[in-house]
C-alpha cells in the first residue's frame, strides 16, 4: 500500500496543436490536485473539460506539456508507477474475437499474474459483476453494457492498489450501475483507491470522498463533497405534527417559513438556516411535535451548472474553490 497520497499533481497541462495551421489549444490547464489512499475520488465536468486528457497523461497514454504528477509516490511517466494501477478507459477497445475469459486472461499475462492465482481472479470478478454467464462468449456477442463489466474486470485482474475509471457508468442499465457502485464502495472498503469521471452525478455524489470539477480545462472546484454541497445551505426542512384545530398555513406563515406539504395534523416546511432552531423552539414552545429535521444542500448538478455558468460569464481565469 503506498504510503501518502496516490495521486498528486502539480501544474500538470496539456497543450495540442490542432487543424491546418497548428494552432495551439489548451486542453487542460496548469492542474493541482492531491487523492488520498484509500479514498473514493470524483471527477467531473462537462464534455471537453479535461478529464479524459487528466486520466491519460496520469497512465502514461498522453504526454503532459508541463507539470510534474506522481502515481503510488513514483514519476507518472515510470512504468514502475503503473504496475499496481488498474485503468478503464472512457472508450474501451478489446480484441472482439476473444471471449470475455480469455481477454481477462491476456491482461493477467501483461500484468505477470501467475497461474492458478489469473485464472482464479478472473473467475471471481466475472463473477463479481454478473458476468460469468458469458464468460467463453466472444466479445462480439457483448452488448455495450457487458463490455463495460468486463472493462473493469480487467481493470481489477492485477489487483491494484488505485483503480482509475474513465465513465465506467456508461452503457449500464440500472442493474449494472448498483453492480459498479457496489464494487467501487468493496474496492475501498479493501483498503485501496478509486478515481473516477463520471456524467452520472447523482453516482459520483453518493460514492465520493472528494470531488474535482472542471470546467474549459480548469479546475473550478475542489473538496468533500459535504463541503462543496453546503448541507444546509438551501434551508432546513421540518416535519410537524402540529396541534389540533390548527391551519398549516397559518402556522407556516407564523414560521417565516414555506409550506411544502400538509396532510391531516402533519405539516412539512421549510425555514432559512438561520431561523431553524428559532422555528424549531417556537413550534414545540406552542405545542407542535417536531418529527424530522433534514438540512438540505444544493446537489452537485447543481453546482456543476452554477460552475459552468461562472466561467462561460468570463471568471475562469478566477483560482479554484478548495473546500476541505
């Protein structure tokens, strides 16, 4: 297990030439950024924001313009770094001809898994992600989604200490998306690392420790996810039973607060987050019985827009927001 963080970057960029005349485009720009061991870390941003250039140049398939990066506490650019890595990639290309034990079994032999223990392992993750049905079918035979359950099979056949997946959600249907849930939360309650992008934001908000986003190949945000989303920065919501022969609005209007829902004794509303321990006080002062108290938080997608909407006004030059 490494020791300290198993990604760190420092002014990581990228910067491609592209069309007729070459002209400079930059793909992502100077990058910080730090991933603990054994954390769940999410990374997201809208299409072209550099995350797909951030993951490759971490693997070693894109070379970085600039910046320094480590991966397991070795140079990104060493092969040593990638040996105890296991990687999806957002497009994954596997031999169709091969069936899903037998590309399992190439990627053991790259990685210098020994026999029985290959065999073994690839058994146990097909195993893991509902697939073992279609083990000795060939790859041509698989649907979108069950090339993406045997992508990150191969991502695990090495046993690695920090698994990178590049949208490992796309192509699932529900079922598959519980499975790769499931296994990202098994992967660190074993004790290692996950780094993942995703378009699923309700996935990344569920699963993650910290989130990155970027926007235009910067990064815009950064933190917990309990940071970032502020629990109780959109009001605190209330379950009353109120007294009897008593009009919820009335009560609501008393509050300062908004009525969401009211049936028979039972109110629901929500107040500001400065003024919920006054409501709550006031409410039972009077005779009500408080049932539930839920801060509410503004929902990553939110945020990622409000993000986008931030830079597309001129502030992408801004520094990112770093929460802890």
């Amino acid at each position: 297990m490494s020791e300290g963080p198993v990604i760190v970057s420092r002014g990581l960029h990228k910067t491609y030439r592209t069309g007729f005349w070459m002209r400079p485009h930059v793909g992502l720009h100077p990058l910080d950024l730090s991933v603990a061991a054994g954390s769940i870390f999410g990374f997201v941003g809208p299409n072209g924001a550099g995350k797909t250039t951030t993951i490759k140049i971490l693997v070693g398939i894109h070379e970085a313009s600039g910046g320094a990066a480590t991966v397991l506490g070795l140079d990104h650019r060493d092969p040593e770094a990638r040996r105890k890595v296991g990687f999806m990639p957002e497009r994954p290309y596997f031999y169709p001809h091969l069936t899903g034990a037998e590309l399992l079994d190439f990627y053991g032999r790259l990685f210098e898994v020994p026999e029985p223990t290959r065999s073994q392992r690839a058994r146990a993750l097909l195993e893991r992600v509902d697939m073992a049905r279609a083990a000795d079918q060939p790859l041509r035979s698989y649907s979108k989604g069950m090339l993406q359950r045997v992508g990150i099979c191969q991502a695990l056949i090495n046993d690695p200490q920090l698994v990178i997946l590049d949208e490992p959600m796309s192509g699932l249907d529900p079922l598959g998306r519980a499975l790769v849930r499931d296994l990202i939360l098994e992967e660190k309650a074993a004790g290692r690392s996950v780094f993942f992008s995703s378009h699923i934001l309700h996935d990344v908000e569920t699963l993650s420790d910290r989130v990155a986003i970027l926007v235009g190949g910067r990064l815009r945000s950064e933190g917990t996810v309990e940071a970032l989303l502020g629990a109780g920065s959109k009001g605190v919501e209330l379950e009353l039973r109120l007294p009897a022969n008593t009009a919820p609005a009335s009560w609501a209007a008393r509050l300062g607060a908004e009525l969401r829902r009211a049936e028979g004794d039972r109110a629901l509303l929500v107040v500001p987050p400065d003024r919920a321990e006054a409501a709550v006080a006031l409410s039972q002062a009077q005779g009500a019985t408080l049932l539930r108290l839920t801060p509410l938080r503004a929902s990553l997608e939110e945020l990622l827009m409000s993000e986008i909407q931030a830079a597309g006004r001129g502030s992408a030059t801004a520094p990112p927001a770093v929460a802890p």
